[in-house]
C-alpha cells in the first residue's frame, strides 16, 4: 500500500466536526465546568488511544503540543510506515463516521450537554483542550485542535 502523500490525507469533515464539537463549547465556562466537560470528552477517545503503539502515540502527543498541529501532523506522518499512517488517519477519520464508536459517543456528549449562549466559543475550546492536554487525553486534543481551527 503506496503512503499517502501530505494533501492525500484523509482528512476530518469540518462541517461535522463543527456541528458535534461546537455546541460543546458553547456551554458556560467555569473552570470545573471545563474540567467535567473535557474528561467526559477524553472518555470518547479512550479506546482509539488504546489502539495506539509507542511510535504512533508518540505523533499524537507531538501534534497536541504543537503550535500548528496541522503542520505537524502531516510531517510526522511523512515519517510514518504506510501501516502506521493509516492507524492514525483512521482514528481521525472515525470523527466523520456517524457508526464509529467516536463519533456516537461525541454524539451522546453533545446530548448530555446542550447548547447554551456563550459569545466566546474558540476560548472555551481552548480551556477544554488545555484541561485535556493536562489529562494527557492526546488523541482528543489532535482531534479538539483540528475541529476548532476555523473557531
């Protein structure tokens, strides 16, 4: 299997990322409210991270504390087997797949928390993937990061 190259990534549907995680954000914003949201939010994510070995592990916790995650996803990717892009391009992916346990679980987060009024959006993201950078919820940050880069 040929590697993708950086602009053949598969790459997460914005319009669905927006649509599940930004309501999320929209929730009130007190710090233990920041707290609750991003571990039940890291909680979606458990299972993908228990999919990841040392060197793949390894590119996620890299993109979550990257400036520019985008960026630095697609070079740690160029250094990737095919085998193992495809593990992360397929968690990724899960996002946009309305079956996958991800995208369901986030649907259910969505559920549990609904839409409230809140004029700052893109700082909550950003407090919610502080607090999931300290839980060391990686996959959830690179995916938190992607979703709230049009924020």
């Amino acid at each position: 299997m040929p590697k993708p190259k950086n602009n053949e990534m598969k790459s997460v549907s914005l319009a669905f990322l927006i649509g599940i995680i930004v309501p999320i954000f929209s929730c009130n914003s007190s710090s233990s409210n920041v707290s609750k949201l991003a571990n039940s939010m890291c909680d979606c994510f458990v299972a993908a991270e228990s999919k990841l070995d040392a060197e793949t592990a390894a590119v996620f916790q890299k993109v979550a504390e990257s400036e520019n995650p985008q960026q630095m996803l697609q070079q740690e990717m160029a250094k990737l087997s095919p085998e193992k892009t495809k593990i992360i391009t397929d968690i990724i992916s899960m996002v946009s797949d309305k079956d996958s346990p991800i995208s369901k679980c986030l649907n259910e987060f969505d559920k549990k928390h609904p839409e409230s009024k809140s004029l700052n959006r893109k700082q909550m993201a950003l407090d919610i993937i502080a607090e999931m950078k300290k839980n060391k919820c990686t996959v959830g940050t690179v995916v938190m990061y992607m979703g709230t880069k049009n924020l």
